[in-house]
C-alpha cells in the first residue's frame, strides 16, 4: 500500500467529545486547590532550619596580614574576606590580632606517565602555614599547617585546556584555605 492508500483506509478520528473537557475543568480546579493548600506548606519549610553559608563572625575589629608575598592570591583573599568584617592595618603593633604567613607555597608535581615519557597524571599541592599571635607576641592561635591536593589527568593535545583546569582547581583549594583560616580566627577571643 501507498502511503495514500493508507490514509484512507484508516478510520477518521473522532472529535473530542464532552468528558475530556470535563477532566480538563477538574484538573484545573485540582491544581488551583494544591496551590492554596501549599501555601501553609511554603511557610513550614521556612522553619526546617536552612540558611545560607555565612563567614564566621570574628570577635575582634583589626587585624594585620604580615609574612605575605608582595603579590600573593591567597593574601588578596584573604583581604577581601576579612576585611569584610574587621579593619586591616598595616601596622601589626596597632591591630588587635597579627596573622603571620610562615609558608605559602603551590606545587605540582608528576604523579603518572607513559613508557614514552608523557605525563598522564598530575597532582597539585597548596600548602599554607601560619600562626596568630597579638601584638605583644602573645600567641592566640598556634602555628598551624593546611595542605590540599587534588589529583588531575593531563593530555599534552589538550595542553591549554588543562592549565585552565589547573588554574581553577587552584582557586578551589585557595578558596578552601580561606573558608578554613575564617573557622579558626573566628575561634580567636582577645
């Protein structure tokens, strides 16, 4: 049979008949019912306790980075964070609280590669060591050491690809650093 053929053979379709329209009214009043009904709902899911990750609240109102290179990311991180909430001088006899960077290192290093020499498999390493202490040498917050690593594969055909991949799981771990420097200043009472 031609697809024409097939066409008339097959029987003509019914108009839609009145019960459709019927379930259709009922589905809409259904729906309307459910919204005003969940309304009481919306507002017990207010009190389920969720709410958005806040910085800790610190307990001092300034503080000095000191032990920083000149241009370092995690130091400008630092500064917008902090600075959020306390005043940053640059005089640490002044500030309340004197956060002294001891290490802050990036590494990467060749954890795989292929009989002919190509590297397969990187990791990368932050390391970031510090210590609090006032500025009579009072030590509030004793020396402290944060590593993170994050393993990542490497192709030398996607080679741009993967020093962006690199950049950002820098900023990740950088990012982590932060968040866990915040924790422990915010333990500092002065």
């Amino acid at each position: 049979m031609w697809w024409s053929e097939c066409q008339r053979a097959r029987p003509a379709t019914r108009p839609r008949s009145r019960p459709q329209a019927g379930r259709r009214g009922w589905l809409q009043a259904a729906t309307a019912l459910s919204a005003r009904a969940a309304l009481p709902g919306l507002a017990l899911l207010g009190g389920c306790g969720f709410a958005l990750r806040v910085p800790p609240r610190l307990q001092f109102r300034t503080l000095a980075l000191t032990g920083f290179a000149p241009r370092s990311p995690l130091a400008d991180d630092l500064r917008r964070q902090i600075g959020a909430q306390v005043t940053l001088l640059d005089d640490a006899h002044k500030a309340e609280v004197v956060l002294h960077a001891i290490a802050d290192q990036r590494q990467t290093s060749v954890v795989a590669s292929t009989a002919a020499a190509q590297v397969r498999e990187l990791q990368l390493r932050l390391r970031f060591e510090f210590r609090v202490v006032a500025p009579g040498g009072r030590e509030l917050l004793p020396r402290v050491q944060l590593l993170l690593s994050r393993d990542m594969s490497y192709s030398e055909t996607f080679a741009l690809a993967k020093e962006q991949e690199e950049a950002e799981l820098f900023r990740d771990m950088q990012a982590d650093v932060v968040s866990q420097v915040m924790r422990r200043l915010a333990s500092i009472r002065v």
